[in-house]
C-alpha cells in the first residue's frame, strides 16, 4: 500500500494518521494535536481534490474505529 498523502499543507501521510488512531486519537481535534494535519490553510490550492483534508481524516477514523459503520 503506498503512503498517500491525506494533509497536503503540512504533508502528512495516512500512516502517521492511521498510527495516531491507533495510539488513541478517535476525533479529528485528537488528530490535529497529535500529527498536526488539518491545521494549515492552503487546502484549496494544495489539495488536489481542492478541499480541507477534515473529510478525509474522518473516513480514516471511522474506517480504522469502525464509528459510523452500518451493521451487515
């Protein structure tokens, strides 16, 4: 799996969110303390999706803590 880059304003990579998660950090807040992501504000002309990186920082948390999963 390659390491995708999830804040482009201060370059974190999903591992360093993943880990974060994993060492406790389950709300965006927890996220921003620990690895810094989603605290710039160059999103729009960094981002190549042109969005704050907060979307897809809550897609990994509730991927990685199973929040917001809908039972099968």
């Amino acid at each position: 799996m390659k390491d995708k880059t999830i804040c482009y304003c201060i370059g974190v990579k999903e591992s360093a969110i993943v880990r974060a998660i994993r060492e406790g950090a389950h709300t965006l807040r927890a996220i921003r303390k620990t690895t810094k992501a989603c605290t710039g504000n160059l999103c729009k002309d960094l981002n190549p999706n042109g969005r704050c990186c907060s979307i897809d920082i809550m897609a990994i948390i509730e991927r990685e803590t199973g929040k917001g999963s809908k039972p099968k």
